[in-house]
C-alpha cells in the first residue's frame, strides 16, 4: 500500500510548450486583426474625406436649373476630362498624400481618369474601394448619365491607379 509514494508526479513538459504555444499563436493573431481592423479604419476615414471633398465638385453634374439633384445635366466626355483636370489640385491636396498626380483624358465614348500615387499599392487600393466603393459608383454613375443625356451612346468611365513609375496597380470599369 505504500506503492503510492513511489510514484513520480509527471511534470507533463510538453504539454505545457504546446499550451503556452498555442496560446502565443492566438494572442499574435489577436494582435494582426486588430492591426488590420485598425489599418482598415485609417483608410476608411481618410478615402471618406477625400471622396466626401470629391462629390461637391461633381456635384455640378447633378444641378438643374431649379436647383435640384433630381436628374443629371449632359455634360460630354471632355467636358467632364476638362472639369476634372480642373479640380485636380484640390483632389491631390485632399488625398493627403495618397495622390501625386490626377489626369483625365477622354475620346468620343468616354473618360479615362489616371491616379499616380506613390504610397498606393493593390491591397490599400482594394481596401479603399472595398469601403468607399459605393461613393465611387455613385459618381460614376454620375458621370455616365451625363454623358448618356449628352448623346453618348455607350458611356465608359475608366479609372486606372498606378505606381510612380506608370505601372497600372488598378483598373476600375464604370459603363452604362
């Protein structure tokens, strides 16, 4: 009967390397959402701001004579190339940074709008329109109303993001 103190109590070491392990993995996993949940509100707020600066100089499309944004004024494609050029410094002084140069261009069916930026790459680019996608369908739409009222058959909005060097990290398609 004294077989018991004897025994050795097992001291169950690697169990205990796998638990504190695991509970590294959970705890740096907790860590990386949150960074990506925190990262991800940055970029909301700062493409809210300068999106919500965008729509009031497109906002122009919308007016009519009334004052109403009840139906969209034609405007054709080099009219909205022109108006956008023309509020380029706004755009890049209110993306803080993220903007280095805003062009628009346009042909007989469209406009094709080019954003050069050094510090956009795919994944913040795909998170921005991911969280501001709807403000930017919205003008968009916008914009191809007019041209459809202007007598554009097919109208096309293209907006290309790039790097410094003119590789296209984007491509976003609006047609109506």
């Amino acid at each position: 009967m004294n077989s018991r103190k004897f025994r050795k109590t097992k001291k169950h070491t690697g169990r205990n390397i796998i638990i504190v392990l695991l509970s590294l993995v959970v705890l740096l996993g907790l860590i990386a959402f949150g960074a990506v949940m925190l990262e991800r509100k940055v970029i909301s707020t700062k493409m809210d701001s300068v999106v919500s600066k965008i729509v009031p100089d497109t906002s122009s499309l919308t007016e009519t004579s009334s004052g109403t944004a009840s139906e969209v004024k034609s405007a054709t494609p080099s009219a909205i190339a022109n108006q956008l050029n023309e509020n380029t410094d706004s755009i890049v002084s209110q993306s803080q940074g993220l903007i280095d140069q805003a062009q628009a261009t346009s042909d007989e069916n469209g406009v094709t709008y080019t954003l050069k930026s050094s510090k956009l790459n795919k994944t913040t680019v795909n998170a921005a329109l991911l969280t501001n996608g709807d403000q930017v369908e919205t003008i968009a739409n916008q914009a191809l109303e007019a041209m459809k009222n202007a007598g554009v058959s097919q109208p096309k909005l293209k907006i290309n993001v790039t790097d410094a060097q003119g590789n296209i990290i984007k491509t976003v398609s609006y047609t109506k």
